[in-house]
C-alpha cells in the first residue's frame, strides 16, 4: 500500500497523509482525512493530469522520487490549478474567470512594455 500527501483544490493549505491501493480508496480516504462531504471527486497530479486508474496511481507511487502530492476536485468543476497559487481569484465561472487571468496578462505585457521604453528614454 502506498502513501500519498493529499489537498482539496480550494483549500491548499490544508495536506494530509493517507495509505491507499486503489483511486477509490485513496478518495474515500482523503475525503475523511479532509473532512469532505459525498460528492464524488476526481483526482488530480499538481500538474492537472487527472489520475483515473489504479495501476497508474501504483506505478506513479512506486517510481516518483517524492511523495506525490494528489488534489481532490468535485466531480462536475472544470478546475484549472488556480487556486493552487498564491492569489487565490474567484473561480465560480469559469469563463469569466479564464477571461479577467487573459486581461491580467495584457496588462502585464503592457507594463513591461511601457517600463523598457521608459528605460529607453533615460
């Protein structure tokens, strides 16, 4: 049996370990560990690629180098990592939010812009 390091995606901060063969088990025992209620939950890799097979979460246990850090989603969140960061934007729509994260980029691409050619000048 493996031992994964555990969190819910809207709650980071908050990581526990739990022993585990299957995704089943290894859901049902961080759903208790983290005190979650029965919705049904996906399991995510710090990276967004969800693992839905027993023998891939297995063979992910037996070859990394460090204990996995594994995310619980609720079934039906079209999650994105973000709550992952360290600001924590609101993510109830989506696609609201996919498009202030691309207005953010523009700024930022506007002021580093406008800050080289400020630098130009001097």
């Amino acid at each position: 049996m493996a031992i994964f390091k555990v969190t819910r995606h809207d709650k980071p901060s908050l990581k526990k370990l739990v022993k585990a063969e299957t995704v089943t088990e290894l859901i049902d025992a961080a759903k208790t560990k983290l005190s979650l209620t029965d919705t049904t939950y996906k399991i995510f890799m710090e990276d967004l690629t969800e693992i839905d097979d027993d023998e891939i979460l297995q063979e992910l246990a037996s070859t990394s180098k460090e204990q996995l850090m594994l995310i619980l989603v609720p079934d039906g969140i079209d999650w994105d990592g973000s709550i992952m960061t360290k600001n924590k934007p609101d993510v109830s729509d989506g696609k609201n939010y996919r498009k202030s994260r691309e207005d953010s980029s523009a700024r930022s691409i506007i002021i580093t812009s406008i800050f080289r050619f400020r630098q130009y000048l001097l």
